[in-house]
C-alpha cells in the first residue's frame, strides 16, 4: 500500500538543508517543468540583462573549490603532502560543513536580523581574498609533528569549502527574491561553476610525464665536502604556474561579486524582483511551495519552509512506498560515502601510477561529466525505482575497479601502457557521471513523492555518507599501508 512520505506535520517549520548543487539542480528545474494547464500560453517576459547576471554570479557558488580540485595534478607534485594531499582536501572540505549547520542555526535564531545581501557581500570576499592569498602562498610549509605540511593551502582551502558549501543556503533565498523564471538562470549558474575551472585547467596543462635527471648533492661533513650525484624527477612545468592560475579565480569571482552588486543595485534589476509585502506567492504551485518570501524590516530576506501535506504531494501521486523511499535515501548515502568520501580521497593513488597526465585528464574531464549528466537526468529521468537500483550497481561496479587500481598503486595493471591510462580515466568518468545522475534522478523521485522534507532527509543522508567515507579513508592513509605511493627515479 502506498504512503506518503513524510508524515503530516501540523505547523510549518522553517528547515535548511545543504544539498550538492545538482541535486538542487535537478530538484528545481524539475519544478519548473510542471506548470499549471495553459501556463504555457503565457510565457513570462524576461530581461536578458538580468539573466546573465544571475548566471554569472551562480557561477561563484562552486567555481572556488572545484578549482582547488582540478588544480591538484600540478600541486601534487610540488607539495609535501605529495598523494595525500587528495585525502587532506576531502577531510577538510567535510570539516568546513559545519557552515551550513552554523548558518541554519543561526538563521533560527536570528531570523529577523540577518541580512542576506551584506552576508553575500561578506562571503564573497572571503572567498576572493582566499584565492588571492593562495596565489602567493599556496606553496608555503610549516613543520607540524617533525613533518612539513602545507598548512596555508589546508587553511585557505577550509575557508574556500566554508563559504561554498553555504552559498546554496545563501544564494538560493536571495534569488527567491526574484521572479520564478530566474530561479533556472542561476541553476544554469552554478552548473557551469564546474565546467568553468575545467577549461582554465585544461588551458593550464600539467607538463607531462616525470624525467629523471642526474642531480649534483654536496654535502658538508667534519671530513670536508663531499658531492654525489642522485636520480631525481624532473615535472616539465604547466603552460602557467598555479600562481595565475589562482588569480584567475579571483578575477572569476571578482566578475561574479560585481554581478551581485549590479543585481543588488541596478533599478533594472529591482524591477525582477518579487513584491514582499504582501507576500507574493509564484503561479507555479511547485515553486510556490519551495519559496516562501518573508520581508524583514526592509531586507530582502527570504526562508524555506516545509510544505503541507498537501502541497508536498502537488507534484505526483503519493505511491512511493515506506520500503522504497528509505531505500533511495540508502542509495543516496552510499553512493556520497563511496563517490564524495571515499574514491575522491585516493583519486592520486588510482590515477598517478599511470602518470601526472591521466590525473589531470581524469579531474578536468570528470568536472564536465558531472554537471552534463545532471542535464542529461532533467530531460531523460529515471523514475523506476528498479532502474536506480540499477544504476547504482553499474556505478558500484566503476568503483570498484578504481578501488582496486588504487589498492594496487603503485604498479596497478597495465601501468605501463596507454591503455591502463585511457581505462583509469574511462573509469572515472563513469563513475562521476553515473553518480551524478543516479543522485539527480533520486532527488526528482524524492522531490515528486516527499516534498520538500524528503529532499532535506536527501541532504542529509549526502553529508553523512560523505563525511563518513572521507573520515574512514583518512585514516586508512594515513595510519595503514594499504595505499601506496611512489617517487620516481627511486
């Protein structure tokens, strides 16, 4: 028999989930796509200005960490956390969700005082000053525990995940504010923030394969000075060094932060804008659920509220069973664990065995596949419950494999031939893809079936799943030898 999940609640109340921007993606626009009969005949006028505005600061809600992250094949090399540093980059981008926890609770707190766009304005700062400070220290060391650590790219990269994994709880009420039609603009937005750091890396390069060289050694004794002669290995350098590369984010989210400004400012802009008072509810019903607008004492702040019971069921028939609903969350959980904590963590061990150029290939190409696979699942759903699970089997068999490379770095097999090199890659892109739209599909399911609680449940099983993998995986690394590492010309 079916039900219909979640359960009645008899108040509304206020929740604030931090989802992955896909899944907010795919949930949204599927929104979109239900209108009410004849809707069509009356298309909403839209100003162009406005649109590539909201599109060009959607691109800032994740443009700063992936960009840390295709950024990886070059600093891996030169950094002394060398095949660790994937494992050190997950673990602190897990810390840094406690931004949307401290956000939300203070929202609960504080809802009457705080102001989304000066919290805008603030985030955005931090995140420019971060990669402007990266550009000049992201090769800076300090010795911690008698080992060096390249402590000021671990800090500056915390502070890069804080703001971006709280920007789907900023950004999203303040462009609430505007009319329904641009809620998919910076969709589109943040979508693109992916692709965005995927060509400046694939304009940057990685240099190529490690050369061994001989390197003169002289070494001062109470006998004298002595001078030997060491294989070292030599990485041919990037097309730029990650200095500018930094910089260029910056110049990224500089260009975004103005967009903020014109859309806060431009009378063109506030013209798009939803009127607060009274509340102005959209004429889609499925965004007029999603989207509550509650002015506060002239701000343009913005909540999300849970639906009725009657609201969350607006989008489909209340069929998906008990059995069924807590086996998408398990899916959706086991795929964060695997994809989010796990495999993202010994990416270096899987990929660099087979050269500085497969890895490079593999973060760059799988930057593109993820938000492509989420365009895919918007128009191409996957509703059956059974067909989920199949995807999520092809994807677990993907992860597998890579789990086994990385289990045999640093002589995996067919190491040294092209073919390993071309699978490793094939296999990522598989696995990024399928994960991305196995999780888009499983939210458009959650979405239709649950309302807006059951993508907050969504949410919350992510993080758990993610954080729980990356935490696991750590310290396998770093307390086992189970993944290995090399140097060449050793």
């Amino acid at each position: 028999m079916g039900i219909r999940i979640p359960p009645l609640v008899k108040k509304p109340k206020k929740v604030f989930a931090c989802a992955i921007h896909h899944h907010i993606l795919s949930a949204v626009i599927l929104m979109l796509k239900v209108t009410p009969m004849g809707a069509e005949k009356h298309k909403p006028r839209r100003n162009l200005t406005v649109d590539f505005l909201i599109v060009v600061f959607g691109v800032s809600s994740w443009v700063a960490v992936n960009g840390l992250w295709v950024e990886l094949p070059v600093l891996v090399n030169k950094l002394p956390e060398s095949w660790e540093l994937a494992s050190y980059i997950v673990i602190t981008s897990q810390i840094a969700n406690l931004g949307p926890i401290l956000f939300g609770a203070a929202r609960r707190i504080w809802s009457q005082k705080l102001l989304e766009v000066p919290i805008i304005h603030t985030s955005l700062g931090i995140v420019i000053t971060a990669c402007v400070l990266l550009s000049f220290f992201w090769d800076t060391t300090t010795v911690i525990f008698d080992e060096l650590h390249s402590t000021a790219l671990l800090v500056l990269a915390f502070c890069l995940s804080f703001v971006d994994c709280t920007s789907s709880l900023l950004y999203l009420p303040f462009i609430a504010n505007f009319k329904e039609q641009y809620v998919i603009s910076y969709m589109i937005g943040s979508g693109l923030s992916g692709p965005v750091s995927g060509v400046i890396a694939m304009a940057q390069g990685v240099g190529g394969y490690a050369d061994c060289r001989n390197v003169t050694v002289n070494t001062t004794t109470e006998n004298g000075t002595s001078t030997d002669y060491v294989l070292q290995p030599y990485y041919p350098p990037p097309r730029f060094s990650p200095n500018i590369f930094f910089g260029i984010l910056s110049a990224q989210m500089l260009i975004s932060w103005i967009a903020f400004i014109l859309l806060s400012s431009l009378p063109q802009a506030k013209r798009e804008r939803v009127p607060l008072t009274p509340v102005s509810r959209p004429s889609n019903p499925a965004l007029a659920e999603n989207f509550q607008s509650s002015s506060t004492s002239g701000d343009f702040s913005t909540s999300i509220e849970k639906p009725s019971l009657s609201q969350q069921c607006l989008l489909g028939k209340p069929g998906l069973s008990k059995t069924h609903y807590y086996l998408l969350l398990a899916i959706q959980g086991f795929l964060s664990t695997i994809h989010n904590g796990v495999l993202l963590s010994i990416q270096t061990y899987s990929c660099l065995p087979y050269g500085s150029i497969a890895y490079h290939l593999t973060v760059t190409l799988s930057s593109f596949a993820n938000p492509l696979c989420c365009f895919v699942a918007i128009f191409f759903p996957v509703t059956n419950i059974y067909a989920v699970g199949g995807l999520s089997a092809f994807t677990t068999v993907w992860s597998i494999y890579v789990l086994v490379i990385a289990l045999l770095s640093p002589a995996p097999p067919f190491v040294d031939l092209a073919i390993g090199a071309a699978l490793i890659v094939i296999a990522w892109i598989m696995v990024s893809g399928s994960v991305a739209f196995t999780k888009a599909c499983i939210a458009s399911i959650l979405r239709r079936e649950g309302g807006q609680v059951a993508l907050f449940r969504c949410g919350v099983v992510t993080q758990l799943g993610s954080a729980i993998g990356a935490l696991v995986t750590f310290l396998l690394i770093q307390y086992t030898t189970l993944f290995k590492s090399y140097t060449p010309c050793t």
